[in-house]
C-alpha cells in the first residue's frame, strides 16, 4: 500500500522486537495494539466521513495518533499481520444486545488468525473485550478483563464471556472470510445511522496493564482490577483530557 510501513506501524504501538515464536509475537501485537490505538468514534461524531480506505486510515492511526472503531484498528491490523507473514482473514460477525437478540448482521468486522492448523479470533476493534488470540476449539482464554471462550451454538460460533457463573455471548460469528470492501455499508450506516450506538455518544476507550480508561461524553470512567469508578468533567476540559489520556491531538491538521 502505498505510503504504509510496518516498522512505522510497529513503532506506533510501541511493539519492541519479534521474539522468532510466531504466537508470543501475536499476543504481543494484539496487546500492544490495545494499549496504544483507542477504540473512538470521535469522527462519527464530529460528521467526518470514514472510508474504506487503508492509506488514510493507516495515516489516521499511524500518524495522527488517533484510533477508529472496528472498521478502522481491526481492517489496519489485519494488514499489519499479513505484512508479517501470519495467515490472516477477516471476518464478520453481529453484536449481542442481550440475550438471544441481535443488532444488525455482519456488522462488525474481526479477524481469524490460522498457525499450526488452529484457528485463532483476533480482535483489537471492539472496545472491553478479549485481549488475547482465542482459539476456536472452545478453550478458555483469561486476562484481567476476564474469561473468555468461543462455543458453537447453532450455525454459528459465539465469542463469550463468563459474566456472574454463565457464559454469555459477547458476538457470534461464522469463519466465512470477508474482503474489506464487504463492509462499506455497514460502515456508512454506522456512521449515519440515528439508531446506531455510534451516533449517540462519544466513546473513547483504551485498556492498559490494570484494567481501562473511557472517555464518554461527560465523564472518565477508570476501571482497575474490575472496579469502576466515574469522575465527570467539563466541555471545555475534553481536548487536554484526549491528549492526555489517549494522546488524541483534534486540533492537528490532517494532511494526506
């Protein structure tokens, strides 16, 4: 892609060396991932049109230090590892509302990550979330953000999440690969879309070695081992509080 660099991209994220085990080094560019690129909807909500477009968004998030939603981190991630060489695809899956009902299919883009015949979901796009490869053969994955699996039910597979001693579905999703191009409209309608939860409020979100931090439209939410606690702010007081908390600068200017 023209304009794009991996070691730049590395950099970005603060990812230090590769280590010549190919999943230790996946772990740690999905963590690292995490920790640097916030999951934000600031352009939703400022009108500023996303596209599909991986040299813009890799210059949004490489090099104006900003983050996206799925569309954005998981579609530049997917490019990253099929720079470095893993076998990669990208995928869809729709989102639980709650239990057993949906928001709109195929919505969300993740991706499957393929090594020594397993199959992995990855996912650095969806905020609170998983924060490690889970494999798809049903084994448990915990983090500090809790325990996590992916389980058949049905014609589908379900990312779940062990919530008060019951397994409770985070996404469900089929490993059909999807090209970027499958969710332009998704895309445009997330950001256009009053019923999308995109349109309605700000979100930004990072997590960080103890737990996260969440910007919404009047408070911090800072989570540590579990525990939440909320501080409300002032309008005024939310550019200092981007730059500071997620190193998101609105005032730069974005040259292509």
């Amino acid at each position: 892609m023209k304009n794009m660099n991996v070691n730049e991209y590395l950099k970005r994220i603060k990812f230090q060396s590769r280590t010549g085990d190919a999943f230790e080094d996946l772990k740690q560019l999905q963590t690292q991932n995490l920790y640097h690129v916030p999951f934000e909807n600031l352009d939703v909500i400022n009108k500023v049109p996303i596209r599909l477009d991986l040299s813009h968004i890799y210059h949004k998030i490489v090099r104006n230090h900003r983050g996206g939603f799925c569309y954005e981190i998981n579609g530049l991630f997917h490019w990253l590892l099929k720079q470095l060489g893993y076998e990669v695809k990208m995928i869809s899956s729709t989102i639980a509302r709650e239990k057993n009902q949906w928001y709109m299919e195929n919505t969300h883009l993740a991706n499957i990550v393929t090594m020594n015949n397993v199959e992995y979901l990855i996912e650095v796009g969806a905020g609170d979330t998983v924060r490690s490869p889970v494999p798809l053969t049903g084994d448990v994955v915990e983090d500090i953000s809790g325990k996590y699996r992916v389980h058949p039910v049905g014609e589908f597979l379900h990312l779940q999440k062990l919530i008060d001693d019951e397994w409770t579905a985070e996404y469900r999703f089929t490993t059909t690969p999807r090209i970027f191009s499958f969710f332009e409209e998704v895309c445009k309608l997330n950001q256009t879309s009053p019923e999308s939860h995109f349109t309605q409020k700000i979100i930004v979100t990072k997590t960080n070695q103890t737990g996260r931090i969440t910007l919404t439209n009047h408070e911090i939410i800072t989570t540590i081992n579990g525990e939440k606690s909320k501080k409300e702010y002032q309008q005024h007081e939310r550019p200092d509080l981007l730059n500071n908390l997620f190193g998101i600068d609105m005032h730069q200017k974005h040259e292509w």
